[in-house]
C-alpha cells in the first residue's frame, strides 16, 4: 500500500555548510511552510479570478495569498537564498540555493471544489528536496517519505497521467500525442494537478506519467521525491517523462517523444 508521511530526517539532499543549512532543517521547514499554507488555502474560496496566459488559465486570490505566506516565510528565515514562484514573486540570493514554489498547483480544481489540489515547494542547488502537500486527504509528501514507485515494466498494462496546456492551440497538438498513447497502456488520468501527479508516481498509485508545455514550480519537488524513492524523470524542452522504474520510463519517452532528437510532439 503506497503511504506518504511527514518524516524530514536527512538522507536525500547533500548537506551545505554555512548560510547553505543541512537537508533535514530545510526539509523541516519547507513541511511547516507548506502546512500553513495549505491551511490557509483549505478556508480559502476562490474568489479574485482572473486570467493569465489565456481565458482558462486562471489565478485566485487564495493562490496569491499563499505565495505571499510562503514567500514572507521564507525570506525570514531564509534571506540568502533565492526563490521562484509561480505568481511572479523572484529573488535572487547568494547561498547556492534555490525555493521554487507552486503556492496552489490545481487552481481550476480548487475553483471548482474538486478535491485534487496541493501546494509544492522544491529545493535546488546545495541542497536538492520536495515536499508536497495535500490539504483535503491531508497527505504529505516528501523526498524523505516512506515512498515506493510502481514495479510495472509493461507498458499496456501501465496507468499513465498526463495533463494539458491553456493554450488552444497546444492542447490541439497534445491531443495527437494522446490519441498516441492511449491504445498503447491500460488507461490514462487527467486529474488537474502535475505534482500531485509526480507524488503518486513516486508512491505507485500511479506507474508513469507524460505531460507538455510544464514549469519549473510544476516539476520541482515531485521530481526530487520520485529520483529519491528511485523512479525515473526526465525533462526535455518543457516536456516531462517519468515513471517508477528505468524499462517502463524508457518505453513510454520513446512513445511520447516525436523523434531520436528529443523533440516532443504536442509541446508548445
């Protein structure tokens, strides 16, 4: 049974010296930093809607309101360390590592009350971690959690995520890479939220994932727990492939991906 818990002991992540801090009181902190604000997200309702890069690509003030809880956390206790953020909050430091952060990652979901959302918040550089969190199961994820991918190496008997982009346009072309891979596996999911989804690959409910046209918030925590509990990512341009172990991982990018030069149908 795949379990996902909040232990932040160290182990994954390589321990920094100086301003750098060591992988478990970062991991500790991001676990806290996550907790609230996915408890304010939790009390949170999606009003303050408005568009971003297209109609359907929408932010609410719960999203904003939580990169700033984050944000704030971190520039106080953290103030030499740089971050990126999905809403736009930038800073650049001088320790070697870097916060990057999807405050709500599965904003259409929390818009209309389906329970699939979460908030994610990875570590680059001197240190390498993800936590992720799930405010309605009230499930955590971590790259320290008791996580094991999925053992299926074949491929049509694989359940494979993937999701789509808000442009038109791209989703069209996407669309020619589903119809690709969907007589290929057992089934796929959309469920509306990439980390969520690199969690579960990480813990088996899922076995593989695809997605196009993706962002560094969107990869970063799941892919430092998913390389730790020992599956297999890989971005190329801004597509990712990851699955829980090398042969599968290895069948579905060459499914996905257009050509021998890595350059994948469907992204935009």
């Amino acid at each position: 049974m795949p379990t996902a818990d909040s232990r932040a002991g160290a182990g994954a992540g390589a321990t920094a010296g100086g301003s750098g801090g060591d992988a478990a009181t970062l991991r500790a902190l991001a676990v806290d930093i996550a907790r609230e604000a996915g408890t304010l997200l939790a009390k949170a309702r999606p009003t303050g809607q408005r568009s971003k890069s297209s109609p359907t690509d929408i932010v609410t003030d719960a999203d904003r309101a939580a990169e700033e809880l984050i944000v704030r956390r971190l520039r106080a206790e953290r103030p030499d360390d740089s971050l990126l953020a999905e809403e736009g909050s930038l800073h650049t430091g001088a320790s070697g590592n870097t916060w990057v952060i999807d405050p709500l990652d599965g904003t259409v979901n929390f818009i209309y009350g389906i329970p699939h959302w979460a908030v994610s918040i990875g570590l680059e550089g001197r240190v390498r971690l993800g936590v992720i969190y799930d405010p309605s199961r009230e499930e955590l994820f971590t790259d320290e959690s008791a996580l094991t991918p999925s053992g299926q190496t074949d491929l049509a008997q694989s359940l494979i995520a993937t999701g789509f982009s808000y442009s038109a346009e791209t989703r069209a072309r996407q669309g020619v890479v589903v119809a690709r891979v969907i007589p290929r596996v057992r089934d796929i999911r959309r469920a509306g939220s990439l980390a969520l989804d690199l969690a579960w690959v990480a813990c088996g409910r899922l076995d593989a994932l695809y997605e196009h046209d993706t962002h560094p918030w969107d990869l970063s925590a799941g892919i430092a727990m998913l390389e730790a509990a020992g599956g297999v990512a890989r971005t190329t341009g801004s597509t990712i492939v990851a699955a829980g172990n090398e042969p599968l991982f290895r069948q579905l990018e060459e499914l996905v991906l257009a050509d021998a030069r890595g350059t994948p149908q469907g992204a935009g």
